[in-house]
C-alpha cells in the first residue's frame, strides 16, 4: 500500500463512523469514560479534601491536587475501558467492506490487552518526543528537522495503536502485527501522520479514537482479506 493509501484509509474511516449513525453510540464510548472517570475521580478528591484538613487554602490546594491526577487517570483509563466498543468498531467496519465476522473478546482480556499497547506506544515514543524537544531548546534551528521527526514519532505510535484493534479482533500476534507495519510502512506512515495532525487540534484524543480503528481496518481489510 501506498503513502496516500494509508491517508486515504484514516480520512475512510472518518467517514465511515460519521455516515453511519448505528455506530455513534460506540464512538462515544471513550469520551463518556473519561468524563465518567473524571467527575467521579474530581469529586472524590474534593471530598476527600474536605475531610482530612480543616485549613481552607489547604483543601483549595489538595482537591486541585485530585482533580489533575483524576484527570490523568481519566485519560489513562478511558480507552482501554473502552476496548470493547472500539473492537465492536472495528468488526463493523470489516463486515461492512465484505470481511468476516469474528468472535467477541472477554472484556477483562481486551481491556488488559488496549492498557498494555498504549502504554508500550508511550513507553517507546514519550522519551524520543522528550528527546527530540530538548535539542529543539538547546538548538532552535534544529526544529526544522525535529518538529517533522516529532509528528511522525507521534504518528506511528498513534498507528500502532489504532492497529491493535483489528489485530486482536483477528487473534493476531506482535510479531506478526510488526511484519504488517514494516511491509507497508509507507501506508502505515501515512495513516499516522494524519492522526498525529488531528491530534494537534487540542483535545480530540479521545475523539479520534473511533475514526482511527476504523480507518486502522481498512487498511488491515484491504492488505490482509479475510
């Protein structure tokens, strides 16, 4: 596949999950997780403020504390909590382009599984993204070389992750998800690096989330047919 491929497939499953108003629900899955995870969280943490001091500057202080790591958490949790909607995305849009029907995977399994891969993404792409970022501090003209290495750092991990998807809903091993990556790199690249330029608009992580698993099958339905 193609550069242009893999842009195509991403902008695909855009459409996909706008023209069919079936699939909404699921989309909203990851955002309705975070928000759930954040007032739950936020509130906890201001009430649990509250209780341990009496000292009013202290309580504005600990439950700003709360709020921030509820918010961290929020983001953390939101989509590996909702594994199970994205796979249901992502098997619809496999049947929809002719593919077959897979089985449905045990949740707790799923949601292990979407942790483990974000945190692998991060875990390899946040230290070359710091990395990059220092020598762009250090050395400002070097930003003509490393602002473009940061977006497509942040768009194979990006890619990455959105695979997974529809790799697992296949039963589909590391190294073979790997091999995929490497043989059509160009495709996977550009996929990538149009998520990584949504997800420079801020606050559409959790948004992109259904558009890029269905975009993420098209491109594994139209390598790999079932």
């Amino acid at each position: 596949m193609s550069f242009f491929a893999g842009v195509r497939a991403f902008f695909g499953g855009i459409g996909f999950v706008v023209a069919r108003p079936s699939v909404w629900p699921l989309a909203f899955v990851p955002v309705l997780a975070a928000t759930l995870l954040l007032g739950g969280g936020a509130a906890l943490a201001i009430w649990g403020a509250t209780k341990l001091v009496t000292s009013v500057l202290l309580q504005v202080l600990l439950s700003i504390a709360g709020v921030i790591v509820a918010f961290l958490i929020a983001i953390t949790l939101a989509q590996p909590l909702s594994g199970f909607a994205l796979e249901a995305i992502a098997r619809r849009q496999e049947t929809a382009l002719g593919g077959r029907v897979w089985p449905n995977q045990p949740f707790l399994r799923s949601t292990l599984r979407s942790l483990r891969v974000s945190l692998t993404a991060l875990a390899v792409s946040l230290p070359i993204l710091a990395l990059l970022g220092l020598v762009t501090l250090l050395f400002p003209p070097a930003g003509v070389v490393t602002v473009p290495l940061k977006l497509i750092v942040a768009g194979l991990a990006a890619a990455y992750d959105f695979l997974d998807y529809p790799f697992s809903v296949r039963g589909v091993d590391v190294r073979e998800r790997v091999a995929f990556m490497r043989a059509n790199f160009s495709a996977v690249l550009g996929f990538g690096l149009s998520a990584a330029a949504v997800l420079l608009i801020p606050g559409m992580g959790l948004f992109l989330l259904p558009f890029g698993v269905a975009g993420a099958t098209r491109m594994v339905v139209k390598e790999c047919p079932s």
